[in-house]
C-alpha cells in the first residue's frame, strides 16, 4: 500500500542523496525509511537506519532529526528489549560510549511519549495532522 510507496520513495531519495554527497538528506531519509520500518514492526533493519542518522544529527547539532530518531529507536528498544539494542547499536558502528549516551536519550524521550499505553501516536507530528 502507501507505506510500501513511501519506503520506496525514501529508499530513491536516499540513492540521490548519497549520491550527490547530500549529507543532511542522507541523514533525513535514514530516519524516514526507520521510521517506516518501526512502523511495519521491522525494529532490528529500523534500528541501523536511525543510528546511522542520529549519528549525525548529533555530530551536526540537528534537533529535529535527533528527537525523531530516538522516537523511532524508543519503539525499537520496547520492542527488542535493551541488551538486543546494545548489540544492534554496536553492531551499526556505535562505539561503547555512543551507545551509552543513545540509551540514555532513549530513555529521556521515552519519558516525554504522552500516549497511553497501546497506543503509538508520534509525539512530533505537527499538531492538527
């Protein structure tokens, strides 16, 4: 359907991006193709995505990719459970100290998720969509 769609739409725009040497694009379509997959329950491939990114958001000081990646890596680590995301996050090229400091942003945005439990609405969706 749609989702399908969009994960092919963001898998071509990050072809172009990477392409071009885009860097903040690269960046944005790995948190938009992780978000989907977290979203088609695919949480171990989301996890490689939003790491890759967050990475750089962090390095670049971007706020709105940061806090959209944990999002995405909160659900992941809900689903997963904590030592399977050390190991995905070490495995995508985190080092001990990354992890670390990922994992607490985790638990830092997880605190501010409003929604009650089952339900999954993104804390950072403009209102009124």
């Amino acid at each position: 359907g749609d989702i399908d769609r969009a994960l092919k739409s963001h898998e071509s725009a990050l072809a172009l991006a990477h392409e071009i040497g885009y860097r903040s694009a690269v960046a944005t379509e790995l948190v938009n193709i992780g978000l989907i997959m977290v979203s088609k329950r695919m949480h171990e491939r989301a996890v490689s995505y939003l790491a890759e990114s967050l990475t750089f958001f962090l390095a670049e000081g971007v706020v709105d990719g940061q806090r959209q990646g944990l999002y995405g890596l909160s659900r992941c680590d809900d689903s997963l459970g904590r030592e399977q995301m050390q190991v995905l996050l070490k495995d995508g090229g985190l080092t001990d100290e990354a992890v670390a400091d990922a994992l607490d942003r985790i638990d830092h945005i997880r605190s501010r998720r409003p929604w009650q439990v089952g339900s999954h609405s993104n804390p950072f969706a403009p209102v009124g969509r």
